[in-house]
C-alpha cells in the first residue's frame, strides 16, 4: 500500500476517533462501551449531563425524574460504574433520583443493596433511604439495614434507623441493635431517639424493650425522652404493666412536646391506664395547647363510656286498683 493511501487512512482513523471524543451525545461511544440509553442518549451522556454547569443539571436531573422506568437503567449504570471517590456526588445524584421515582425504580433494588457497601457515607445513606421508597422487601432490606445502624458514622445511623421504621413488624429481629443504638450514650441524640422510635414502630414485638425504653426516659435530651414515651404507647396494651407508670411520672416532665406524648401514649391504653386519670386531668389546663387536646382525647379513650338512654319508649307498669 503506498504511503499516501497509509497517511489518508490513518487520517481519518484519527478524524473518526477524535469525532468519537468529542460528540456531546456520546452516542457512539456508549453503543461501543455497551451503555444504556435513555431518550436516544447514553448512560455516559446523562453522567455529564449532571456534572455540568447548575442549569444543564437541573435540566438533566428532571428529564430522569419524569422518565420513570425508562430512566432506571441509566441511573443504575451511573450509581454502579462510576465508583471513583471524586464520583461519590454523581453516584448520591442518581440514587436520589431513583429514590424519587419510587415504584417505578424497583428494578434498581439489587444495585442499591449492593450501593449499601460504597465506600463513601453519604452514597450509603441516600441509598438506604431508597430501600423502602422503591419496595425493597423486608427479607432483603432488614439486614442490610440493621447492618448499617452498627456505623461508625451518624447519618447512616439514623437514616437506617428511620428505614427499618417504615418495615414496621418486620424489623422485629433488629431490636436487639435498636436498643443497643438507644443505650449507647457515645451515639448522637438524633441517632438514639430514631431507634427509639422505630422501637414503638414495630409494635408489640418490641414488648421486650418496654424496660430499655423506661430508663432512656429520664435521659437529659428531651427528644430521647419525647420517642419513648411515643414509643411505650405505639407498643400497645402488652406494654401496659410496666408502661404505665413510667408515663404517669413523665406527665410532668419540663418539655411540653414529652408531656403530649405520654399523655397521647396513656390513651392507647385505653383503660389500663385509668388510675392515671386525676393527673391526666391537671394537663387540660396545661399552657401548651397541644397538651391539652391531647390530655381531652386520652381522657375520652380512657374512661368508660356512660351507657345511653334509648330513645325507644318504656313499658309503664300499672299498678292494680
């Protein structure tokens, strides 16, 4: 082959490749590289697109947004093949995206559990937050879930915590790790009063952590002791023996937002908890409104309903003459 045939093709060669590079759709390229395609555009094209300046972002970001299903491959292909640390941003980007789909993401739950074990914290966290937007089941997402409340790192905590609550019944075999979050006094205050909460959130299975929750109620953090008393009710009646008590004394307490729910909690109880009715009764006149709706509503819940008059006329006796 002569010279100048060799020079031409390797001009060209050179051409196509640098037409390649520098395409802004990267069609070519993602169809070389196997990506995905959403709206005839790559998975590689979306990753810039929400890399870009603030507008073609926020552009990109609601084009995924309102794509549905459709979008889900692209930003599957982002969250699990762009893994650099200086990609941690772009990977949150499209789990949050994916989160806000909702249903319509739930092909993407086995690369967000396995997004659970990313190297960057906050990638962990969006992508725990997603599990339960996007219906991940219980069997696959508890696990992973309980795993992540053993964190060093608060967010995760938490963000695990406020997961495994919406899994309410399921997370039963996570209480064991939720009362060692709330005992745990090197843990942040919102980490511990989420474990409290997702404690009540179980419901009766989580009787066994009744005593757990009654000492974290005299913690100085008045949210820690807001949760468990919330969480002594949401229990339900089974919690009552112990649970009444340890209500009736927080019924003082300084905090109004603790008040409210010790005195909602005693009216789960229903009438359980009616030898707590004279200090209920003080809170109707309590300064804070919403103590005191919630002091009238546990009142009508606790004590027993008057039996009615019917309205239908009685037999008259009459006596004999």
């Amino acid at each position: 082959m002569k010279p100048r045939v060799i020079c031409i093709l390797l001009a060209v060669a050179a051409l196509s490749v640098a037409a390649i590079l520098v395409d802004p759709t990267r069609v070519v390229l993602g169809k070389l590289l196997g990506d995905s395609f959403f709206q005839a555009r790559p998975t590689r094209f979306w990753a810039r697109s929400l890399r870009a300046e603030p507008g073609q972002r926020a552009d990109a970001r609601s084009q995924l947004e309102q794509g549905g299903a459709d979008a889900v491959p692209v930003l599957v292909g982002i969250l699990m093949n762009w893994p650099g640390p200086g990609d941690a941003e772009l990977r949150c980007t499209a789990a949050e995206i994916l989160t806000n789909l909702g249903p319509d993401a739930a092909d993407a739950a086995p690369a967000l559990v396995a997004a659970l074990h990313d190297d960057d914290p906050h990638v962990q966290a969006v992508c725990a937050a997603a599990l339960p937007k996007v219906g991940v089941p219980a069997d696959t997402a508890v696990p992973e879930l309980t795993e992540l409340l053993k964190s060093r790192h608060v967010v995760n905590v938490v963000v695990a915590a406020r997961a495994l609550s919406q899994y309410r019944g399921a997370v039963a075999t996570s209480l064991p790790v939720l009362v060692a979050v709330l005992q745990d006094e090197s843990q942040s205050a919102e980490a511990r009063w989420n474990a409290a909460r997702t404690i009540g959130k179980i419901g009766p299975a989580a009787v066994s952590a009744v005593p757990a929750l009654i000492d974290a109620s005299h913690d100085k953090e008045w949210t820690i002791r807001e949760h468990c008393a919330e969480s002594i009710g949401e229990i339900g009646p089974t919690a009552a023996p112990l649970g009444v008590a340890a209500l009736e004394s927080m019924l003082a307490d300084p905090h109004h937002r603790v008040r409210r729910d010790a005195v909602r909690s005693l009216g789960y109880f229903g009438q359980a908890a009616q030898e707590t009715l004279p200090e209920i009764n003080k809170l109707v006149d309590d300064p804070e409104e919403i103590v005191r709706q919630a002091a009238k509503t546990a009142i009508a819940a606790i004590t027993p309903r008057q039996v009615q008059p019917t309205d239908e006329p009685v037999d008259t006796v009459i006596s004999p003459k």
